[in-house]
C-alpha cells in the first residue's frame, strides 16, 4: 500500500495545528502508520532539502525547520501521495484552494505550516531518513475505507 511522510512545520506546531492536520487526514480514510515530534538538526534538515540547496531561500528554509519541534509522520493509503498534496495544497498559500491546510491556515510561503512527499519516490526517500528501520511499531494495515484490501 502506497504511502507518504507528511511534516508539520514548527509554525504548524506552534499555532496548534497538529490535531487538525491530523484530522484531515484520517477523515479522508488514510492511515497513520509512524508519528513523532521532535527537533531536528541544521545537517538534517539541509539533507531533507538537499534538493533545494542552490535555491537562495535554502538557508532561510533551514532556519525555520529547526527552529522548533516538527511533527513527522507517515500515512498509507491509495493514492496517498498525491491526494495528501491536494488536501495540503499548493506551496504558496496565496496560491492555496480554500478548503486545504495551506489554504485555510496560512498567507506566506515561507511559514506555511506543512510538507509532503511530492512523488512516490520522494516518499521511499524521506520516509527512509526520518524513520529508521524497526521504528514504526504498528504494522497492522487495516483500512476500513477500502473495499479491496
Ligand atoms: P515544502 O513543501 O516543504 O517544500 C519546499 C519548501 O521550500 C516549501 O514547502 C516552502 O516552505 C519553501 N519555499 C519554497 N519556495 C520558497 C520561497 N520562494 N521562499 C521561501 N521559502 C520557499
């Protein structure tokens, strides 16, 4: 079964987002399977966004992400990868639907409250740095939304 790492940024965790984030997505009928808050490293966030290194706002970027706790998780589900970026929305709120996270809790692309993987590769990759081996406890997969298991 398909699955994704979902972030909430330190922003997300301060304003109180993190039930709501999380509530979004099991009403959609995704599975939690991993979720943990911690601080992260400067060194681990460049690697999380080693893609992004050249950008100008890389190091700004990297201030924010470890400037306070993160909640990092993994969710599975059919099509988890890309329905977890439409109900995220677009990267920069302005930009964002009404009626996704990014859409209904933020107006700056800088400060805007949560990560998701955007391909099925990127969500191998950064489910493998953020959660180590043996790490996700739950391994039950039952998914009472699904018809075909
Ligand atoms: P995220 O989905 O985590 O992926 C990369 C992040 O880079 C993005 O969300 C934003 O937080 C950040 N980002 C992208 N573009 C800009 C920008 N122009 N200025 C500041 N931050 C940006």
């Amino acid at each position: 079964m398909e699955q994704t790492f979902i972030m909430i940024k330190p922003d997300g965790v301060q304003r109180g987002l993190v039930g709501e984030v999380i509530s979004r997505f099991e009403k959609k009928g995704f599975l939690l399977k991993g979720l943990k808050l911690l601080t992260v490293e400067r060194a681990f966030a460049e690697k999380h966004y080693a893609d992004l290194s050249a950008k100008p706002f890389f190091s700004g970027l990297v201030d924010y992400i470890v400037s306070g706790p993160v909640v990092a998780m993994i969710w599975e589900g059919k099509g988890v990868v890309l329905t977890g970026r439409k109900i995220i929305g677009a990267t920069n709120p302005l930009a964002s639907e009404p009626g996704t996270i990014r859409g209904d809790f933020a107006i700056d692309i800088g400060r805007n409250v949560i990560h998701g993987s955007d391909s099925v590769d990127s969500a191998t990759k950064e489910i493998a740095l953020w959660f180590s081996e043996g790490s996700v406890n739950w391994q039950s997969s039952v998914h009472p939304w699904v018809y075909e298991s």
